[in-house]
C-alpha cells in the first residue's frame, strides 16, 4: 500500500526536528568544552533607489475649486520651482492675480501689463503650493538637483462628488531637472551673389 501524503509530510517533518535537536546538542557540548561557535556575517540589505529624473506630488480629495486648480496647474507649467513658490504665495498675500484664460467668464481684468482676466485663488494655491513643496520633498529623496527642478507636468482632475455636494479635486505635479546642455548653433547660409 502507498503511504498518503499526510503520512510522508509528517515524516520530513520528524527529520527535520530530529536535525534541529542535533545541531542544539552539538552546540551545547562545544560551548561546555570552551570551543566557540564562528558566527556567519550577516549581509547588510541595502536599499538601492532608482536612477530617476523626475518626482511626483500628488494631492487627492483636495477640497477646492476643480475651475481654479486647472487655472493654477496652467499658470505654474514650465516655471522652476523656487519662481513657482514664490508666484503662489504671492497669490496667498493677494500681491500677484493668478490668469484665467479657460474659465473666465465675468472676471474682471488685473491690473499689469497686457493682464486679462484674473483672480486670487487663495484656499487653491494654498493646497497647491502643498503639493509643490511635496514634490520638491520627493525630488530630494531621489537626489536630484533642487537648482535645476523646473514643473514638467501639473494636471487638475476631477475627484469623486461628496454627499452633501460640492466636489473634490486632485492635484499631480511633475517635476524634472532640466538640461542645460547648451545646444550647438546652425551655421546660417549666406546668399552669394553674382
């Protein structure tokens, strides 16, 4: 008759116990004799981080205006960092107007040179500014250059509706470190003339 498999699995493991008290016993009557026991090394488990260029910041079930947010994220692409802190929380103080060009309508225009329409999107900036000191956070983890951070990407999206209404919003702001490799000049053709 075949042994089933309960049988054999209860037998490797006796062995193994049976090993396990061995190697115990063993031990004992080396350390009662004087001899000590060579300890292994153990390896140091070093976490490596991944070779990257850019950071992310996100922000979810942010309780401000989905219309602003995008206003804000638009306003914000292409500026480095240290200009982007400084834009919003001049925005928080009420000294710089953020520029509406998508939603607009019935906002009066701002003072400044060729400004259109804009406002002062306080509660918004103040979260966004948030989310951009995050992604700053996370680009210094990663050891990029925080000289070099300029805003790659800042999208605003819908969130999910609440209960009672009104409307989340999340934030994602991409931040790269640039390139300043300077890029050789085309030679310009001159026109001969005969």
């Amino acid at each position: 008759m075949t042994e089933s498999k309960v049988e054999i699995h209860g037998e490797k493991l006796k062995e193994k116990f049976e090993e396990k008290a061995k190697s115990k016993k063993e031990e004992e009557t080396l350390t009662a004799a004087g001899v000590e026991k060579k300890e292994k090394p153990k390896k140091k488990v070093e976490i490596k981080k991944p070779v990257v260029s850019e950071a992310i910041g996100k922000g979810t079930f942010l309780s401000i205006s989905f219309k602003q947010a995008v206003e804000i994220c638009n306003a914000l692409k292409g500026l480095s960092i240290k200009k982007a802190e400084n834009y919003l929380k001049d925005v928080v103080n009420l000294k710089r107007p953020i520029r509406f060009l998508r939603y607009h309508r019935d906002t009066p225009h701002r003072k400044g040179d060729n400004f259109g329409a804009g406002r002062f999107p306080v509660k918004a900036s103040k979260s966004i500014l948030n989310i951009l000191q995050n992604a700053k956070a996370n680009a210094k983890y990663l050891n990029l250059d925080e000289s070099k951070l300029y805003i790659k990407n800042a999208k605003a999206d819908r969130a999910l509706s609440k209960e009672r209404g009104g409307r989340y919003s999340r934030v994602e702001i991409t931040v790269a470190e640039s390139k300043t490799a300077e890029k050789p000049k085309k030679e310009s053709k001159k026109m001969v003339t005969k």
